[in-house]
C-alpha cells in the first residue's frame, strides 16, 4: 500500500452538503488536494487546534483525548485515510505504547483533530488521492476563519444578520471587547470568543 503524505490546506463550507464543511488537504510533495466533508463540531475543533489562539477554560473532547493518551505513554505516531467507500473516507491511528505499535479504527474528521494536537503527519493511500483528489477547484478556494458567521451558523445566516452582527461587535470598545472575550471562555462560548478575538487582532493592526 502506498501512502502519500498530506498537509492541512484549512476548512471550506460545503456547498453541495447542507450545514456541513470541507477540510481541504494539499498533497506535500505534489498538486493534489483532498476535499474531506466534515460536521461543524468537528470543524470547529479542527479550527481552535489549528488556530493556536484561543485557550478553552476545559478541555474539549480531543484534547482530553490527548491528554488523556499523555498521562498513560501513548503517543499518536500519524494517521493513514486508508478506505473510501460510498462517499466516506475511513482511517486509522496508528498509536504506540513501550514500543507496541496499534491501529485503531477511527472517523477522518477525529484523526485530523488529533493528528493537529499531537503533531502527527497524515498520510493517504495513492489510490485514494488519485480517485477523491483534485488538483484545482474553486468551489473550495475560500478558506474559512474562526471569525467567519457562516462557521458557526452552519451556513443558515442571513448575508444581512451577519453584517449586522460584524457592526455590533465593532460598535464595542476595545475594553468592553476584553471583558466579553474573558467571559465568553469563561462560560465555554467558544463561538463568541472567536469572533471578539478576530476583531482585537483586527484593530491591534490599525
């Protein structure tokens, strides 16, 4: 079975799959990308790891997962997308323990999370990529941010809620914005603090 090792492009909302998003793979050495559909709970999660910026107050579900594999020795050594069948892309982790190497069955979308916090590469096979991969496509060319509404609206939102929603939160001091995103951790609306700490990035570049 040959693998190809892939690199995480960033997450696109899916057109063609109502609420759902797009986590697009580039192919390391090579043109190809691979266009995986996701839930918005797991995009979410894919963000916040790769985002690298917002520190929850408890652990989501894969970090207690990786913290969980840090207090008994178990590492995550990469992740392998080794079937796709009607659509759904299947994988293994390929986990080690004092030297004993173990794969275990797992949903794309939770690999890709975990492989981000354990830093372990992904790998697909080369028949997959050359079946499911693209080499260009604009429909996934509009790369998502933590800051996006449509993230966290799952695609639902109005184009005119969602303006309002970006005046309100610039209408907001910056003192006023700090306290709402300390708060916002505080009661776990990651969603929220996304948003708020987007916009200080914003006005710290004015």
């Amino acid at each position: 079975m040959e693998l190809v090792e892939l690199k995480i492009h960033g997450i696109s909302y899916s057109d063609n799959t109502s609420g759902a998003f797009a986590i697009i793979l580039d192919e390391v050495n090579g043109n190809k990308k691979l266009p995986i559909v996701i839930g918005s709970y797991e995009a979410q999660s894919i963000a916040i790891a790769l985002e690298k910026k917002i520190k929850t107050s408890r652990p989501l579900t894969h970090e207690l997962f990786k913290g969980f594999a840090d207090k008994f020795n178990i590492s995550l050594n990469h992740i392998v997308i080794h079937k796709l069948s009607d659509g759904v892309f299947y994988s293994n982790m390929v986990c080690e323990k004092d030297s004993e190497v173990v794969k275990v069955d797992s949903r794309t979308s939770d690999a890709i999370a975990l492989s981000i916090r354990f830093n372990a590469p992904i790998f697909v096979t080369k028949e997959i990529l050359a079946e499911a991969g693209f080499e260009d496509d604009k429909k996934y060319s509009e790369d998502l941010n933590l800051a996006d509404e449509k993230f966290f609206n799952d695609g639902h939102s109005s184009p005119d809620s969602n303006t309002k929603k970006t005046k309100d939160i610039k209408k907001i001091s910056t003192r006023n914005i700090k306290k709402m995103l300390e708060k916002s951790i505080q009661n776990e609306d990651y969603e929220l603090a996304a948003r708020l700490r987007d916009e200080l990035d914003l006005r710290k570049k004015v």
